[in-house]
C-alpha cells in the first residue's frame, strides 16, 4: 500500500489536534475541581454519550481526590466500558438508532433517580449521541414507534438541533424530565456540546433544560420537513392531545428548574482553535473561518472547495478550517415492523436499503468534483472533511479526503463519482478512490471539521 501524501498526512495531524482539544477527561476535571461541594454531601454520577466514559471516569477520580463520596450512579457510552468506580455502573445504549441497550439504559436511570435525596448532588455528564443511547419512550407510548421516529429524522436532512426539538417530545428524560426527576437534588450539568450555539436545551435533547419549543412550532417543523403523515399514528396522537391541553406541554418554567447549574466545557470553536495553533506551530499561515457549516453537504462541499480554489489564484497558502454539521436529505425510509433490539441491528436497519456515506464524505466527494475541474490552482488543494467522534454518520469511517485526482482516481477504480454523488454513495466512491479516513472512536464529539490545505 502506497503511503499516504504529506497533504493527507498534515491534515490527519491537524483534525487529531484538534479532537485533542476537547478530549473530554481534561475538560470534565477542570470544570469539576472548579465546583464548590461539601464534604459531607453524597454525589451521584449520570453520565451519556459518545464522551461519557472518560467524563465519567474523570469526575470520580476528581470527587475522590476531593474526599466526596460517590453514592452510585451509571454511564450510558455507545461501547461497553469499565465502571469508574464500584459504585457506579457502565452499560451500553443503542447509537443511532435506540434499541434494547438504549431502553434497558433510560430504565436505569429512573432507578437510581428514585435513590438521589434532596440533600444529594447530581453530576449529570452530557455530550453528543445521549439521546438514542438514553432514548426510551414516554408512558403510554409504544419502543418501535420511537424507533421509526428516529429512523426518519435521520434520513430528512434536519439538523441536529431540530431532530433533537422533536426526539425530546417523546423521550422519557428529553426535554427536562431529568433534572425534573432529580429535583430537588443540587444538579451539576457538564457538556460537550454537539450543536451549533451550544444551547443546552438542544445538546442530548435538553435532560436537564426547559423546553422552550411550543408542541405548534413542532408540528410546524415536522410539517415542513414533510414527516408529519409518516410519523405513527400515536405519536400524531400524542401531539394533537398536547395542543388540545388534554396533556400538559414540556417543562417550561425557569424556576423549575432552579436546581440546576450547567456548563458548556468543549464546544466546536474549541476543536477549530486548536487546528488554527497547531498549524502556526508549524510555520502555516492558518486561518478560521467564520462560515459554519450546515445544510446540504454537496452544496457545502462545492463552496468549500471554491473558496480554497480562489485563494489558490491568488497566490496564497496554508491552511484554513471550518466547523459545523452538514445534512443529507434521503429518500423517505419504510416503517421498521420490528424492534431493533441492539446497536449492530440499529446500524444494520439503518443502512438497510439506503445510500452508502455520510455528510463529511458527500461534503468531501462533491468538493472533489470541483477540485478536478479547477487545473493548476485546484491541484495545490487537499481537503479533509471528519467527524470528530471519529465516525461520520452511519459509516465505519470519520470521513474524507479530496483533492484534484479524488475524483478520477475513483473512476479508474471502476465507479461513477457523479452516480455516487447524485445516489449519495460517497462512502463507496472514496473507498474506491482510496480516499477515506479511518480511525478509532475518539471518545468526543463536536460535530466536524473541515481542513483545507493550499500548498
């Protein structure tokens, strides 16, 4: 095998530096340690998400260097991890897609919040995926049709923040509930946000946040992305008795929740500041851009690729980084008939009948159609688009590289990139063109980033 070009080999180390950066254990510790707790107060531990292990395990260690005592608590991760400490206990929820794992997970924690007394602390450690992998349905409603519910979302080209305003009307702990649940305990809330403006109402579907979106600007969305006729009756139903006030809406109320303190400790703008220092490091001139990204990848990738282009023409190098979250809108999915029961059966219906990719690769394959066309300008580009949980959707991969060659590279492998690109096979042309990134899950997750490169 051919090693990998330097371009590739720069933007490799520039997307590591930086997930380093909001590499969760670090932020966790810092922010705790800044916490003003009794010695004498018990501390629970309600940890989920892509980042859950390691903030988990760094906040035990934090709250037994300080002499608390950890009381119990559990840690919902998308893999199976070791407990932080004997009082806690690890389980593995279902990501993307809720399931079994996801079900048995959100039961657990309405156990042990059951145990927490009003004079208890809460550590409650958020970050991206928390809300399939505690993701269970609200009384009265039926586990497969939140599953198709999920399943829809994420083929309608919503972006996350907009998927998570509708997850969290029927998620037993979306929307407040937690905190809700834990009240009135002293609530900590730690997240590594995984949406655009880092509102806590929106990362994880809002746990320990009011809900600010009426059920009539609910409707309004599903109705504009055209889901609404797809969702199961029972969930139309559940709306429609909301608007009637035949149901009461989300928490709202701010002095609900007045338990609860939260802190954003990473954020994607952390991610994208380490890029820009890790490359003037290396004598680049690097430069952030202000631009974050977000709706069609294609589209996005088009412009990227554009803009690195025209500052080729006019004689500029270095490096230049993007952060954002693009979407791909596909084909409406059939109903599931049947309850995924695990993570791998989550995956597997998920993929089922539907494109081969993810936003970052799509982002990476369309910017490599326009790098192609560009002659000598576009042959000093490299571009990488990933995912900074080290996965990019519903793929095995973080993401893409692109640069003037991708594009034929792929055709002399025997595909057609524009088939792909218009099929949103993105995930089979650069595998095909030897243009993926593969890598271990990180352990975090700030949505992506994208890396230009102008030689």
């Amino acid at each position: 095998m051919a090693e990998p070009a330097p371009a590739r080999l720069l933007l490799t180390s520039l997307y590591e530096a930086g997930v380093d950066a909001v590499a969760p254990g670090p932020l966790t510790a810092g922010a705790l340690d800044a916490l003003e707790l009794a010695g004498s107060q018990r501390c629970w531990i309600f940890a989920a998400g892509k980042a859950a292990g390691a903030m988990a395990a760094a906040a035990t260690t934090s709250l037994q260097q300080g002499h608390h005592s950890v009381a119990g608590g559990v840690v919902v991760a998308p893999s199976a991890a070791d407990p932080p400490c004997a009082t806690v206990s690890a389980l593995r929820g279902d990501h993307p897609l809720p399931g079994s794992n996801s079900f048995a997970a959100a039961g657990r924690i309405g156990k042990l919040a059951e145990e927490v007394r009003s004079d208890d602390v809460a550590i409650v450690l958020l970050s991206g995926g928390a809300s399939s992998l505690i993701a269970a349905p609200i009384g009265g409603l039926a586990e497969e049709d939140l599953v198709h519910l999920f399943d829809q979302l994420m083929a309608s080209g919503l972006d996350i923040a907009d998927m998570n305003r509708v997850r969290k009307r029927f998620t037993r702990w979306g929307a407040g509930r937690l905190a809700l649940a834990l009240a009135p305990a002293r609530t900590r809330v730690l997240l590594i946000s995984d949406v655009p403006g880092d509102d806590p109402v929106d990362v994880a579907s809002g746990p320990c946040a009011p809900d600010p979106t009426t059920v009539h600007e609910v409707l309004a969305l599903l109705r504009h992305a055209g889901l609404h006729e797809g969702l199961a009756p029972p969930l139309r139903d559940y709306l429609a008795r909301v608007v009637r006030g035949l149901i009461p809406e989300t928490p709202k109320r701010a002095d609900t929740f007045a338990h609860v303190t939260t802190q954003v400790t990473g954020n994607n703008r952390l991610a994208c500041d380490a890029v820009v220092s890790r490359a003037r490091l290396l004598g680049l001139p690097a430069h952030h851009s202000p631009v974050f990204l977000a709706g069609d990848a294609a589209r996005a990738g088009t412009a990227v690729a554009l803009e690195l282009v025209n500052r080729a023409r006019e004689g500029r190098r270095g490096v230049v980084v993007w952060g954002g979250e693009t979407t791909v809108r596909l084909a409406a999915s059939p109903r599931a008939s049947t309850l995924v029961p695990s993570s791998a059966q989550g995956r597997t219906a998920a993929r089922e009948n539907r494109p081969q990719g993810g936003r970052c690769q799509e982002l990476a394959l369309s910017a490599a159609r326009q790098l192609s066309d560009a002659g000598d300008a576009g042959r000093r580009v490299t571009l990488l688009a990933a995912g900074t949980d080290g996965r990019d959707g519903p793929t095995d991969a973080a993401g893409g590289f692109a640069d003037a060659f991708t594009w034929r590279a792929i055709a002399a492998a025997g595909r057609d990139p524009s088939l792909d690109l218009a099929r949103h096979d993105s995930g089979l042309a650069l595998a095909a063109g030897g243009a993926l990134l593969r890598r271990p899950l990180t352990g975090t997750n700030v949505m992506d980033l994208v890396i230009g490169v102008i030689e």
